[in-house]
C-alpha cells in the first residue's frame, strides 16, 4: 500500500505568505503536493469556521500562514489571527482532532525556502499522525 | 436566469505549465463537467495574441464567469480582470487557479501535479459559480494639504504643494517656522550657512498667498479619511497681533527675563520675545507663564512701548475646524538627553555640552552670538567630543541617528575657525559617513588637524573632572584632559509623537518614528492612506534627505489627489447586513482602521467603506455572519476548500 499523503490545506495571506508560494514556485522549490492554498487577504480573515470545514471536509491537517509579526500589511490582523489560533488549538482535542493538525506561522514574501520548509515539516508531522478520523463527529458539530 | 455559465482558459505558458501538467487530461475532464460550458486553451494568454483570444472568447460565447487556469494572481489577475470587463464581465466573476506557481514548478511528477492541479481548477470554478460583481466606487476629494511641523522638512513639503496651487496649511507648536536648522550655525558637509539657507525658504512661505501658517498650534483632532480629512487645530493667543513686526522695542522694556528653550537653556530671553530676527510669522509671542501682567497684573511696560499697539493680552486661544485631502507629518526629532547616563558627566561636570547645545554656541542667533566659551566666558583651548553618546545602547537609543558623526565633525571646523591654536578631539567608534561629500568632509577635518581616537567600546567612556580640565577616559584610547566636552547625542522622535500618531491612526515603528507604508516603495507615505511622513519624524535623517522626503510626499500626495478628479475606493471591502447584524461590536474591535462604526439609533454596526481596506478581519470575528468581506465571501471560502479536497 502506498504511504499515506496527508492531505493539508493552508490559508494563506495575499501579501506575505501567497507571495512567499508563490516565489517557492519561482525558485522551483518542491514540497509536498498535497499541500494546497487558499488565498486570503489577510490570516485575519480566517474565521475559525473555514478550519473546522476543512478538517471536516477531508482535510487532514490544516495551517495558516500570515505575514511576520509588525510586517502585517493591515496592521495587526495577524494579531488577531494568532489569538484566535490560541483558542482553537485549544477547542481542537474537544472535537478529538490532535492540536498538532493545526499550525499558525509566519512566512514573508521572499522567504521561498521557509514555505517550502513549513510545508514540508507539517506533511511530515501529520502523516506522523496517521489520517483524520473524526469526520461524522466533527460534521455533526461544525456543519 | 439558468446556471452561471463558466468559461475556463487553459495557458500552456510556454512549456512552464504544459510540459509539467497534462493539460490534455484536464481539458478533457473540463469537457465533460456540467458546469462548464466553455474550456479554451491557449499557447500564452498573457501575449498579445493571448489576451485578444481571450477577449474575443469572452464576447462571443456569452459566459457568467471565467476561470482563468495559468500563473500567480498577483502577476496577472488584473491583465484578465481588465480584459473581462471589456467584454462585459464584472471583474468579480474572474478567477485564477495558480498552477504554475503552486503546482507545475513545485510538483516534479507530472501525474501528481496534474491531479493537484484538477483540485486547484476544482476550487476555483466552485468558487466562480457563487462569484458576485465587484463595483468600482469613487469619491469627491479635497486637494488641500495639511502639513504638521515647520522645520526644513515641512516647508519644503508646503512649497511644492503651493507651487502646484495647492492650498496649504502649516501648524507649528512653536512661535515661528525653522525647526532645527535654525538652531545650527553651518550645514555640514557644504558648510552652507544655516541662516542664510533658510531665510529665503521662510520668506517664500511668508509671500505665498497659498499657504497659511499657524503657529503655537497643535492639531486636537483627525477625522475622516484620504481625501477627506477634517482637522482641528487649537492655537495658543500669542498675545500679540499680526500687525507686529518684530522690531523688538518690547524686549527693552520687558522686565522679565526667562531661560530660552531655543537657546536651550544657555541663553535668556525677555518673557515678550521672538526666537531670532527675521523669523515667521515676525510677530513677537508673550510666555504667559512668566510675563508680569499674566502672573500678577503689575506690568504694562510692553503696551506702552510697543510703536503699532500689537499687544493684545486679551487675544483668545482660538480652535478651527478645516478640511484637508492629505496630511504631511514633518514633525522632526528631539535630542537624547545625556542626564541618565551619570558616566557621561552631564549636568555634573561643568562645560560637558551636546551636540545640539554646541551648535548653539557656535551659532550667531545663539546666546553668545556665536563666541564659543566655557562657562566662565574664556574661550576653550581644547575640545573632545564624544560619539555615540547613548547611542547604539539598549538602556538609551539603541541605533544610530546617522548624522551625528556629520555634525560632531563640525565641532573641529568651528572650533578651529574662532579659535586659533586650539585643539578638537573626536573619540569615536564607527564613523558614519554615507556619502563621498561626506567622507571629504571628513578627509578635510582630519587634513586640518582634529584627532581622531578610535574607542573600541563607546559604552564604557567615563567623563569626569580632571586634574587638567575634563578628563575622558575609555578603552582603546588615553584620556585626555580638555577645556570643554561635547556629546554627540542621539536623535529620537519629537516629543507627543505617540500622542499625534494616535490622533492620526497611523502606526508607529518600534523606535517611535512613524512607521512608513513601504519601506523601500512608499517610505514617504504613513501606514494610513492620505497621510505622509517627512523627515526626523520618519527616523533620523539629514537635512538634504529631509527636504527630498518632504518634495517627495506631497509630490505623491497632489499627484494623487487632482482637482476635479475622483479617487477610487478598494472594491473588496468588507459590508455589514444590517438586518443580520446583532450589535455586538467584534467587527469594530477587530478592523484595524478604525472603518468600523456603531449607529446608536439602529443599533447596529457600519462599515465606512472609504476607510475600510479589505482586510476582512471583522468578517472573521462576526458571530452571525452579517459582516461579509466582499470577493472573500464565507461562502466563496466554504466552496474553495471543498474543491480542493473533493475532486
Ligand atoms: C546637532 C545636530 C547637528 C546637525 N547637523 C546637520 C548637518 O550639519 N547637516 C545636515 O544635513 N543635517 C544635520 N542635522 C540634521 C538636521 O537637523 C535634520 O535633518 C533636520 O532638522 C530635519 O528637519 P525636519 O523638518 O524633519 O525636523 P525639525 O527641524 O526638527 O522640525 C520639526 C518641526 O516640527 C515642529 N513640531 C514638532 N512636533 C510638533 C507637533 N506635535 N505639532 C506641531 N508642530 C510640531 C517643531 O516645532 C519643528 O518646528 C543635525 C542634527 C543635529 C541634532
């Protein structure tokens, strides 16, 4: 049987870390092709909920990446990212989804190697975990 | 109306995407998905040919929505959204799926980036079916300028945008325009003559019925926005009426005499009295504080004397309320006070000086007219000036103000000039010379005889008292014992930075400068649009960078804000539906800028959309799903992650 690929979905900010992909991408820097974006504004924009559909809707480890702290191009939104981060990680266990599915970082526009690194590292740490498990439970909580 | 009808463009991008994916399978896949009604494929949709198949595609088939399957957004989501919209589609209903950038450059395997690219071609077309139309708004704008702070910076910044018709405000917390040049008596390294550089900039802004200047002001309130600012500016009476010339009769008369901050400290002025002659406005102010009529009610003296009955001591502070379309923060810097660091003598050993004080001294609008002496009134022998003085320390000013190694190289050319025979030393560290003028000037001082000592750690100099004179003493180097100390100080922000910046809604950097839009693209713009930074007050700089940045920012500012034309909005703004809002104000806590509002009356939250930027961070804090961040939606989001995990 092949090995498992876990399937990780990132919410990505417009400004840093989209831009870091996409100079990965520049650079030809290959990394896990399971690893899929969804490009948001800004990681102040990702509302708990889209975690939790991704994690219901197959996801197997799910991550969001925002500009550098003080580098946030609205400000602070990824203050209020990290902070809702905090809460989540937290709330995850209940829904019996290891925190460890979930990442928070930072990955500026030109750091192509450090994307390509994240991406690597967190398709190694979940599939550590073995695939998500949970899906009729957490359906029944999130949907 | 049936189901959108969705075209979805293949781009071979050369061989960049095609040699990588098997565009054959997609396209065939494509074919058969009910909810695609046209699948093209082109060689290079971004070259000429490209876009005009693209276009003409788009007017012939009559499609809802496009997905344009090729490179990043960020490289050419704007050629096709424009490229739509003249074939009639709102840009709202284009999409791009990246697969060049995220899938054919980083998935070496040409099977598995062809599965990962379906999923991403997936993603995006389920997105485009609940794609809504994005309208372009725009706005009436104000085209006057505001600028804060009248040193070199801002008058600069005042003259280019009067020069172009502009009208202009300059407020100024002090009594007269200037800043700090005026506090110096030669401009390192031309040697330009300080005074004389700036008298003909200050009458221009005096003769220039564009601009008007107030001074002993402060701006109290910010708000608005780009293009729409209203501002509000508290003016302390100055006591005086505009009809005063500045000829000074009063000073005679006035029988107080108060310690000048102009001077800092080492020089005197009457409590009615100007910073120097030739200053604007010319009109003398009164120290209400000092001045006997304001203190006890005993003297006249001034009103007698005065030959144009100027004196007002009944002239009111005055507040008024005018509307800008941009505003230029030229507030400038303070210098760092050397009191906190005992080592450095300071306040404790006699003819210990700054930087900014010697500059006093050697200036002829300065408390000696321009004699440099000792405390004692003799004239020093000898002089050693200290660099970095509490800078690049993390208990004082933890980097370098760049221009203090300009102006301690100063001390020796002046020094030198008054006093004959005398020696100047200069114990430093690292020399900061950023330009080849700049290391000639210092070339020349060296050539002419200031010593230099290299210190291998600046933080460990002590300054004492001496059996000679002032020793200094440090690693790396002798003491030596001198006349007279100087301690290149530090710049940091000016004074209620923090305060003005709050007023402003703009940020502030971790060194208390304003913070710019761009470092290296917008370094002239604050982080708020419509609002500029020039000069010290955006981190220390020189004179000549000073000036640059305030022609630069209001360069941008009118280029950007043209009489009779509008400015565009950002279209993917957030919008509240008031009908599912609850009041509960996340949305307003969580918006960075303050584009959030609550009205009372129907007790629900607003989003001011000419403020909003987009960043659709209240869209995530609200519960209920009123706030919804425009080309973001909830929606729209939901139908992307499914697409990219179910094929
Ligand atoms: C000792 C010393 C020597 C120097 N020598 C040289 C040199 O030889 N060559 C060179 O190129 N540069 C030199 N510089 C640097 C030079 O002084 C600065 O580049 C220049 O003064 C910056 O001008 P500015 O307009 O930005 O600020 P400033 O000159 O500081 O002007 C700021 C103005 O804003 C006003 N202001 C501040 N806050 C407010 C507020 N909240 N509301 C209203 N008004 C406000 C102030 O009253 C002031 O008028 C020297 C600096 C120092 C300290």
């Amino acid at each position: 049987m092949a090995e498992f690929e876990p399937k990780i979905v990132a919410f990505v900010c417009n400004w840093c870390s989209y831009a870091g992909a996409d100079k990965a991408g520049g650079q030809k820097l290959a990394y896990a092709a399971q690893v899929k974006l969804v490009r948001v504004m800004c990681s102040g924009r990702v509302d708990p909920l889209f975690v939790m559909d991704a994690f219901r809707q197959g996801a197997d480890g799910v991550m969001v990446l925002g500009c550098h702290p003080g580098d946030c191009h609205y400000r602070a939104g990824n203050k209020k990212a990290q902070q809702r981060f905090r809460i989540l990680s937290r709330m995850l266990p209940q829904f019996g989804i290891e925190s460890d599915r979930f990442r928070l970082d930072w990955v500026a526009a030109g750091e192509a190697e450090r994307f390509q690194t994240i991406a690597n590292e967190m398709t190694d740490r979940v599939r550590a975990l073995g695939p998500l498990r949970i899906r009729g439970y957490v359906a029944k909580e999130v949907a | 109306m049936g189901r959108p009808r969705t075209a979805v463009f293949l781009c071979n991008c050369g061989p960049n995407i095609a040699g990588a994916i098997d565009l054959d399978i997609i396209a065939g896949q494509l074919a058969s998905r009910q909810d695609v009604a046209v699948v093209e494929r082109h060689a290079l949709l971004c070259s000429p040919d490209g876009q005009q198949f693209f276009r003409d595609t788009l007017q012939n088939r009559q499609v809802d929505n496009v997905v344009v399957v090729a490179c990043s957004p960020k490289m050419h989501e704007k050629t096709f959204q424009d490229l739509a919209g003249e074939a009639g589609i709102n840009i709202g209903h284009v999409q791009m799926a990246n697969v060049r950038e995220h899938c054919a450059w980083v998935t070496p395997d040409k099977a598995t980036a062809t599965a990962k690219a379906q999923l991403l071609i997936n993603a995006a077309i389920r997105r485009s079916l609940i794609s809504e139309n994005l309208e372009q708004r725009s706005m009436e704008v104000n085209t006057d300028v505001l600028v804060i702070g009248g040193g070199l910076a801002g008058i600069e910044a005042a003259l280019t945008a009067a020069a172009a018709g502009r009208k202009v405000t300059i407020v100024d917390r002090e009594i007269s325009l200037g800043g700090a040049v005026i506090k110096t008596e030669e401009v390192a390294p031309s040697l330009e003559c300080a005074p004389c550089l700036l008298a003909p900039r200050l009458a221009a802004v005096r003769d220039n019925s564009n601009i008007t200047v107030l001074t002993r002001a402060e701006v109290t309130e910010v708000r608005g926005f780009y293009g729409n600012f209203t501002v509000r500016v508290r003016r302390q009476a100055r006591a005086i009426e505009p009809s005063c010339i500045g000829c000074e009769a009063c000073f005679e008369v006035c029988p107080v005499t108060v310690p000048s901050r102009f001077h800092l400290g080492l020089g005197t002025h009457k409590a009615v009295y100007t910073l120097f002659p030739g200053s604007v406005p010319a009109a003398a102010a009164i120290d209400k504080s000092a001045c006997r009529h304001f203190t006890d009610g005993t003297c006249n003296a001034c009103v007698e004397a005065c030959p144009f009955g100027a004196v007002n001591f009944d002239q009111p502070d005055d507040e008024s309320e005018f509307a800008v379309g941009a505003i230029v923060v030229a507030t400038g810097f303070s210098s760092w006070d050397p009191r906190s660091i005992s080592a450095l003598g300071y306040g404790t050993v006699p003819d210990v000086y700054t930087l900014p004080e010697f500059e006093r001294l050697a200036s002829s609008n300065g408390p000696t007219h321009s004699e440099i002496r000792l405390r004692d009134g003799r004239a020093p022998r000898s002089v050693a000036v200290v660099h970095c003085a509490g800078s690049l320390r993390p208990d004082a000013i933890p980097y370098c103000s760049r221009v203090c190694c300009l102006g301690a190289l100063k001390v020796g050319e002046l020094v030198r000039k008054q006093i004959p025979g005398a020696t100047v030393t200069n114990i430093h560290h690292d020399l900061v010379l950023t330009t080849p003028r700049e290391q000639a000037f210092y070339r020349r001082q060296a050539h002419e005889g200031t010593r230099f000592l290299a210190c291998t750690d600046l933080a460990a100099v002590q300054v004492r008292t001496g059996d000679h004179g002032i020793r200094v003493e440090g690693p790396g180097f002798e003491p030596v014992e001198v006349d007279m100390v100087v301690l290149a100080t530090g710049l940091q922000p000016a004074a209620g930075t923090r305060e003005l910046a709050g007023l402003l809604n703009v940020e502030l950097d971790a060194d208390g400068f304003l913070k710019p839009d761009h470092a290296v693209l917008h370094c002239t713009g604050a982080s708020l649009d419509g609002i500029y930074v020039a000069g010290c007050a955006a981190g220390p700089c020189d004179l000549p960078t000073a000036v640059t940045q305030g022609q630069a920012a209001v360069g941008d500012a009118i280029s950007k804000l043209m009489p009779g034309r509008r400015i565009n909005l950002e279209m993917m703004t957030s919008v509240i539906d008031a009908d599912l809002c609850a009041g509960c104000r996340l949305c307003k806590a969580a918006c960075p800028y303050k584009a959030v509002s609550f009205d009372r009356e129907r007790k629900v939250c607003v989003v001011n959309e000419a403020i909003c930027r987009g960043c659709g961070t209240c869209s995530a804090a609200c519960p209920t799903g009123a706030s919804k961040a425009r080309h973001f939606t909830d929606a729209q989001i939901h139908a992307e992650i499914g697409g990219l995990l179910h094929g």
